[in-house]
C-alpha cells in the first residue's frame, strides 16, 4: 500500500492540473448546466468537466480505487477511496467571486490520510498528510489557539433550501452577538482552510457533504483545529464544526441546544 505522502502529491498534482483548466477555460459568465436541491444549488459544464479529468487522472494511476465525486457519485470499490469536490464554491465560480477550490481526499480503510484544496483564482494549495502536518506554500499551518468565544472570527455558511436557510438564520441570530464576527465565503472546503491558516477561528455548517469537507478536514486538524460534529460526533451533514480544542467546546455549547441539524 503507497504511503500518504504518496497519496498526497498525486492528489496535488491532480488537483492543480484540473485548477488550471478551470482557469483556462473559465467563462466571463459561466452559464448554469442543472439545478440540482433547489433554483440556486447550480452545477456548471465545468463543474463536470473538472470531476471528468479529476475521475480519468485518478483513473489512468490508480485503476483499482473507488471515487466518491459531487457530481459523478460513487465507482469502483476497493480499501482506497478518493473523495472529490471537483468545484467547491460554485456560485462563487458563477459570479467571479474568488473564492472556489477542487477539493480532493484520499480515503484508506475509511479514514482520510491525504487531503489537498486548491483554491484556485488565489493560486494557493493547502495540503495535508495525517500525522505530517498541514501546508500551505512550504509553510507549516498552525490554527489559532486561546481565542474566547467573544472574541472569535467565525466562518459559516447556508444551505440551498429554503427551509432549511431559514433555521441556519435563526442559528445565527444566536450566534452573532455572542462572537467578534461572521465571515460567509461560499466555500466549506475554503473555510476549513482557513481555520487552518488562522484567517478565522473557527468554522461551523449544517450541510456541508463529505466532498466538501474531507480534505479540508484533514488539513484543519493537521493544523491542530478539532473537527467534527455535535455531542462527539464525527463531522457529518448534521454538521460541520471545527476550531482550536476550547474553541470547539465553546462553540459547540451554543450550538448544540439551539438544534441546528434540524430542517425547519
Ligand atoms: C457549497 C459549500 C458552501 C455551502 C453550500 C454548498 P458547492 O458547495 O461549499 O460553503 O455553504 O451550502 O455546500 O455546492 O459549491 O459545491
């Protein structure tokens, strides 16, 4: 069985290859291919053509390996899984806001051991290996630590549904007056990231779908971020949460009796 770092510099080079033909190819205004939850949950040609060319890469070195991918769904079986976000960030990739990544993560016997999320429009590639730390431009990432709730940068974000839009609303009520303030970037796969960069303390979602957050994941925790879900839950649909151990709690306790995996 190849390694990791194995794993991890395949996943690096594939990603940036389907970066760069994101980039080149990149519509002023990429036109809408499908809606897929609800009108505004939108998927892109490229969108397709980026799980494509990820799928015929993993493909052509691996044969053997299973794919999860956003828009492809689940192949192949096997003890190696490469779970794929192929656009994370699609309104923002529609719009032209420069927030949108391909997310790759390379699963053995379940648990996720590489991870890379290539944030494309601002060329930066943040990597992790399990147990070797996570990466950003030869740099190694720390989270932030000791920061208090009332002091904390939190990122989030919103679902599709409108149903669904209206209990994340009604979360946040709750949630804003109790911490220095919220960022909403438009990608979960970003904000992990940037949990793990220290551009803000912690991160918390309802939705977010195992692409969107199994490389992100792994880098914020190789940051040393604690990522996972409510009442000691891994990090699942239910909910995506992740910010410095203390953070994490502190976060955690607000949110837990507000119920906010429920669906209106
Ligand atoms: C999106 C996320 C975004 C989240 C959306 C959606 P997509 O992924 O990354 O942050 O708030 O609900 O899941 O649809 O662009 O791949």
């Amino acid at each position: 069985m190849d390694s990791g770092v194995t794993f991890g510099r395949l996943a690096e080079e594939i990603a940036r290859e389907a970066g760069e033909m994101l980039l080149a190819k990149r519509p002023a205004r990429p036109e809408v291919l499908v809606t897929k939850s609800s009108p505004t949950d939108v998927v892109t040609a490229l969108d397709q053509a980026s799980e494509e060319l990820i799928r015929a890469r993993i493909k052509a070195a691996r044969p053997d390996d299973a794919i999860l991918g956003e828009e492809g769904g689940s192949t192949g079986g096997g003890r190696v899984r490469w779970i794929v976000d192929p656009i994370d960030g699609t309104v923002n990739f529609l719009y032209g806001v420069p927030e949108w990544a391909v997310s790759i993560a390379v699963e053995v016997d379940g648990e996720v051991i590489a991870g890379v999320v290539n944030v494309v429009p601002r060329g930066e590639i943040f990597t992790a290996v399990k147990g070797e730390g996570a990466w950003l431009a030869g740099e190694r990432l720390r989270c932030n630590t000791g920061v208090p709730l009332d002091r904390a940068l939190i990122a989030t974000g919103f679902g599709y549904e409108s149903r669904r839009r209206a209990v994340q609303a009604e979360v946040l009520a709750h949630v804003l007056p109790r911490v220095r303030d919220i960022r909403r970037g438009g990608s979960a796969a970003s904000d992990l990231c940037s949990v793990a960069a220290g551009r803000v303390d912690g991160y918390y979602e309802r939705g977010p779908q195992y692409w969107d957050y199994g490389a992100g994941g792994l880098i914020a925790a190789e940051a040393g971020a604690r990522v996972g879900g409510l009442n000691g839950k891994p990090c699942n649909p239910g909910l995506t949460l992740c910010a410095a151990p203390g953070l994490f709690e502190e976060l955690h306790d607000l949110l837990a009796p507000l119920d906010p995996e429920r669906d209106g």
